[in-house]
C-alpha cells in the first residue's frame, strides 16, 4: 500500500492507509501550542528575553537580545526541546561554554563564535535531542573541568523562573503559583492567539483530548483567553502536573483509556509529538485503539516542520485545525 503523502484535501497531506483509517476516527488529541493556540509572539519571545536577562546578571554584555525566536526554532527541530524552559536553560549553556572558550562576555560576539546555533542544533539532533543532546555537544568544546565548573555555575532554577515572569507578568501567581519579583507588567501570553475557534471544534463529529507540555494554569489560561472553554473533560487533558512528559506515550494511553475512541489522531506541532504516537503505536497491544499522527505545519519547527515531518514518515499532515476538521468531518460522512 502506497506510504507516500499526497494532498487529499485543502491544506491537508495523508498516505493512502492514513486516508482510509481516517473514516472511522472518532477521537482527535490536540498539542496545545502551535495547534490549537498561535504562540509566535509568546514563547519564543519568551526564551529570548530570559536568556538576555540572565546573561546580563550574571556579567554578560551587550545589545538587543542574544539570540533571536528564528534561532531557537532550530533547537525546536532538533527534537527534545518540548519544554520551553528547558531551551531557555540550554541556550544559557551555550553562551557559558563560548565564553569559556573565547574568554569573553560580550554575547554579540559570542553568538557568532563557532559552532553557530545552527550547527549547533544539528550536533544535538545527532546526540538525541533535548538538553541531554546540547550537553552532549558541549563538553567537547572546552575541558573537562572547565565544563564541570560551567554547569555547576548553570543555575537552571533561576532560568526558569525568569521565563515563567516573561510569561505571565503581573498574573505569574495565578499561572504558575510564583511572584513576579523580577519582571512587572502584562506577560507575553497575552500575546498568543486562537488558531481554530470553539464553534468549529464543536460542530464537527468528534471528542477531543488535550496533551500539552503546559503546565495546568498555563493550560487553563490559554483556553479561556482563546475562549475554547467546556471543550475537554478534565481526564482527557494530560498537562505537565499529571507527571507525563513527552515523549512519553503514556499521555496518550490515559486518553484513550478515558474516551474509549475506535480510532484516534494525536495532532502535533514538532518531532516529541511524533515520538509519542510513534511510541504509542509501537507498543499498544492489539486490544487498545489505534492512534494516527498528524504534523501540524506552521508550528514550532517553521518551515523545517514539512521536511521533518516527511523524513519520519508521519501519517498525516495539515495546514490548520479547521482545514484537518473540514477533511476528517467529510471522510466520517462517507461511512456514515
């Protein structure tokens, strides 16, 4: 049977077998960021403005912000990098090793000190991803002792409090249970938009589950300011508090466990998305519902998300939320 993608619909990529399964789809699981919410304006942002911030108190110099949101997007596509925090946290580790190895603070001259980002980001993808990966990557610049001296210095816990102030300003208590000590004013979440509207996810023939890096108030926040309220029951949504991290595919078992789908289609926006249906395919017995993986384009990968996504030969790809509905809700029909 034919595995290659071909467009079966407006803005929306399947394989032959992906295309037939898809009729019996019951149950759709969304990724929060890149999916169902725009977070361009946010996180990315986000990890910039922290690891200007934290370089500065910690005697860096410079101007503007060492490093840009297109820059971290090369992480993202390294895989691994699934919590925003933790490429906050590893972005800092790449400017304390360069300073090492230059003998400099000044981040403008650093950022551009090879290897670049991203050269980088592909010695981290051949590492396995993620912070592991970066680390990885690292120690073979500088030496040994040098590097243990670095990471003890690497203080990750103030990193990621410095993101969740950039996140949520003035309401980090409510989000994230913190005080905004460092940063005032509205946070960068205010930024994030809507990518599909609570009427088009209700009009369509199918439940819905939720499994997100986010955290639950970040979680809470983001659908009632995308106003995608009363969409999903509380035990078909897996957040970072349940203790599920992806890639792990254990969110997606709880899932189906809760909506006992025939079939259902896990939509992701970077290569931790793929890896957990992937994994949750591999492993599932005959006895638990079959799961489809569908790439989001436009996500956190920019336009690397395509090739990406066709190298690990993904079942499905779409454009946007509501072009995937339109399609899925015309294959239902069919056999209906």
């Amino acid at each position: 049977m034919n595995l290659e993608l071909r467009q079966v619909g407006d803005g929306v990529f399947a394989t032959n077998r992906a295309a037939m399964q898809a009729e019996v789809a019951d149950v759709i699981v969304f990724d929060m960021d890149g999916v169902l919410i725009d977070v361009h304006a946010s996180y990315p942002i986000v990890i910039c403005q922290t690891v200007t911030h934290y370089l500065k108190e910690n005697g860096f110099v410079g101007e503007g912000l060492a490093v840009t949101p297109e820059e971290t997007a090369y992480f993202k596509a390294a895989g691994g990098f699934n919590s925003d925090w933790a490429l906050a946290q590893g972005i800092v580790l790449v400017f304390l090793v360069k300073a090492v190895m230059a003998g400099s603070r000044d981040f403008d001259g650093l950022r551009h000190l090879a290897p670049d980002f991203l050269s980088l980001s592909r010695a981290v993808a051949q590492q396995g991803g993620g912070l592991n990966g970066l680390a990885r990557a690292l120690e073979t610049l500088v030496d040994e002792k040098d590097f243990e001296t670095i990471t003890q210095s690497w203080d990750r816990k103030r990193i990621t409090r410095l993101a969740m102030e950039y996140y949520a300003g003035d309401e980090a208590a409510q989000v994230f249970g913190i005080s905004n000590d460092t940063v005032k004013g509205q946070g960068l979440m205010h930024a994030e938009r809507p990518l599909v509207s609570r009427e088009d996810l209700l009009k369509s023939p199918f439940r819905y589950g939720l499994y997100t890096g986010r955290n639950l108030g970040e979680t809470q926040t983001a659908i009632r300011i995308a106003g995608l309220e009363g969409i999903w029951s509380e035990d078909a949504m897996i957040t970072e508090d349940r203790g599920i991290h992806k890639p792990d595919p254990q969110g997606l078992v709880a899932i189906a466990q809760s909506l006992s789908p025939r079939l259902m289609i896990y939509v992701g926006d970077n290569l931790d998305d793929w890896q957990a249906a992937a994994r949750y395919e591999a492993e599932r017995s005959l006895d638990d519902p079959p799961c489809l993986f569908c790439g989001m384009l436009g996500g956190s990968p920019g336009p690397l998300a395509y090739a990406l996504f066709q190298d690990r030969g993904v079942d499905l790809m779409a454009h946007s939320v509501k072009q995937l509905l339109a399609w899925l809700t015309h294959r239902r029909q069919r056999t209906d």
